[in-house]
C-alpha cells in the first residue's frame, strides 16, 4: 500500500470519527446560544475565505485575474438582486468564461 493510500484511508477515517463525535455530542451542549452563533457564522466565515482564496490565487501565487474578478462581480450582483444559488453559478462562470473566450485573462 502506498503512502497516498495510507493518506486517502486515514483522512476518509478521521472524517468519520468526526462526523460520529458531532452526533454523539449531547443536545444540551448544542442548546446555547454561543455555539449556535458560532456554528451559524463559521460556514460564512469559510466561505468567504475560499472565495477570497481561490479569486486571488493560481498555486502558489497572487494571480489578480480581471475574468475571475468580473466573475465574482457578477456572483455579487446575483446575490444582491436576491438570485437563486444556482443563477448565481451560472451568472459568474458565464462571465468568466465569456471573457476567457473574449481574450481577457
């Protein structure tokens, strides 16, 4: 077995374990309102970071891509016109693969 197996198996099993412990924590811990706020901003927080991320970066480097940027300008405006999720998919691929295809890069 390979050493990216013996990886693959142990983050699939770590994955597990972590999934199994969420649903055996108690409801009473659950209950507060700390930790509902938390795990109500946490996903947002990610997301926001994945984004900032990926519109930024290409590997190893800050890559300011104008079709990316347009893309996400596009997805924001989706969000703001109240768009379903989908749409705003759509809305920011479609610009950005519109302008790949124009030349802009």
């Amino acid at each position: 077995m390979t050493a990216t197996w013996i990886a693959v198996l142990a983050t699939a099993a770590g994955c597990y374990s972590l999934k199994l412990a969420g649903l055996t924590v108690p409801q009473r811990l659950l209950a507060g309102p700390r930790v509902r706020r938390f795990a109500e901003l946490v996903p947002v927080a990610l997301l926001a970071a994945l984004s900032a991320v990926q519109s930024a970066t290409s590997g190893h480097a800050i890559d300011l891509d104008p079709a990316r940027f347009a893309g996400l300008g596009a997805a924001f405006i989706a969000l703001l016109l109240r768009a379903p999720f989908l749409v705003v998919i759509v809305a920011a691929a479609g610009i950005a693969a519109a302008l790949r295809a124009a030349g802009v890069s």
